[in-house]
C-alpha cells in the first residue's frame, strides 16, 4: 500500500501461538498402580493363611525372622570369656521332646505286655495294636484283624473286642498327663459309589471311642480333638485292605 507522499506504509501482524492443552501428570497411574499391587498382596496373604499348616506358618515366619547369632571375637567386651573353653551348646528341646516320648512309648509298651500276660483272652486282643512315635506325638493304633474287625461291617457299632482294647487304652492313657486327640480311617472303597461312607464311617468310628474311653474314665477334658481322615491315609500297598480300618489314639506332645 502506497500513501499520498509515496511512501509504503508497513502493516505488522502478530499472530498468538496456539495454547497446547495443559498437561495433567500422571500421577494418579501410580497411586492405582500401588493400590492394585496391594490388593493382590493382601489377597496373596489371605491365601497363604488359608492353605497352609500351622507348622508351614511357623516355618514361613522363622524364614522371614531368622534367628541370628551374633559371635563376638576374645577382644569384645574387656576379659570376659578370656582363657575360658565354650561351653557345650545346649541341648535342642526337639531332642528332650523325642526322649521323653521314646520313654513313655517304652514304659506303655512294657504295661501292654504286663496286660497280655495275665490271659490268652487280654493277648489275643493286643494283637489289634501298635504303637509308634509321629510328628505328632505317641500314636497307639488299633486296627482290624483279617479274622477279628473293631466294629460291625460298615457301622460304626464297636464290636466286644474294642470295648476292651478301650478299657486297656484307657487305664495306660490314663496314667499320662498329655492331651489326646483321637482319629478315624477306612479302608478305600469303589470309586462307583454313589455316595462313598468314608467320611461318615472314619470320623463316626473316632467319635465312638472317643466315647468309649470317657467311659472308662479317661476325664473328657483330655480330649483334644476327634478327626475323621477318611481313606486319605491308607496303606500304600493295598488301600483296600482291612488293616485300614483303624483307630488312632494320640498322646500329643
């Protein structure tokens, strides 16, 4: 554009850059990141506590809180210790525990024997037991005999030898101080039943002697636990087996 003295008039236009949204962060990514990876370790946790033992629990625990020993050279901690030989370290309590149930298994083992040798009728009975050191404890098993079972044919009726043999259980139990806990097993049967009486028979059979025992005065408070394991704890060799069907009467560390 020219103006009247011939001169160019120059025209500036400015032109405001485009504004580019603002940018919100990304924090709040992180916050449901973390709080996902919490969910999944709380429900992780719920799980362990659910399908493990106690004694799993026990051994996650002393994994995640080891027992450290701290060893301090001569130099620590002025003269004391100096000259002096280590003492012996001491004794596990697991090795006094297995002792005294070794001992007792001893002593039960002696009394049965006393037992067997008053009548053919006592000795004959204890052919139905054996007794032997678990995890758990000191197990005294009874169990069927081809030609002798503890109970009426797939009843929880107990036959006249098991009353005895409870007496007999009762009377050496009696003389221990520890808590008694007292389980079921069934030998397996056909997968083709319709409704298998495991379950029923194993943990029916333990309650009945349970029973049998407060009879013969062994005081109820020393009953621990009553469990039914079903066939879950057969015999490898032949889970069909009469020697299946037994009863456990523990003396619980």
């Amino acid at each position: 554009m020219v103006g009247r003295d011939g001169n160019s008039v120059v025209l500036i236009r400015r032109v405001q850059p485009a504004q580019e949204p603002a940018h919100h962060g990304g924090a709040w990514k992180v916050a449901y990141a973390d709080f996902v990876t919490a969910m999944m370790a709380f429900f992780l946790l719920m799980w362990l506590l659910d399908a493990t033992t106690e004694k799993q629990r026990e051994g996650l625990a002393d994994y995640f809180n080891p027992t450290v020993v701290r060893q301090s050279s001569g130099s620590e901690g002025g003269d004391r210790g100096r000259g002096e030989p280590a003492g012996p370290p001491a004794e596990p309590a697991s090795a006094d525990a297995a002792a005294r149930l070794a001992e007792m298994e001893r002593r039960i083992q002696t009394e049965l024997a006393g037992i067997g040798a008053d009548s053919l009728q006592a000795q004959n009975l204890l052919r139905h037991v054996v007794t032997r050191i678990s995890d758990e404890g000191l197990v005294i098993e009874l169990s069927d005999l081809a030609d002798a079972p503890l109970f009426a044919a797939e009843t929880t009726e107990p036959t006249a030898s098991l009353r005895e043999l409870s007496r007999i259980v009762a009377r050496v139990v009696g003389r221990t101080r520890n808590p008694v806990a007292v389980s079921g097993h069934v030998r397996a049967y056909p997968a083709v039943l319709a409704r298998s009486p495991i379950w029923d028979l194993s943990l029916g059979r333990a309650d009945q002697v349970r029973q049998l025992l407060e009879d013969a005065d062994l005081p109820p408070r020393r009953i621990a636990r009553v469990t039914g394991h079903g066939d879950r704890r057969s015999l490898p060799a032949d889970p069909s087996a009469e020697t299946n069907n037994r009863i456990e009467v523990i003396l619980l560390k």
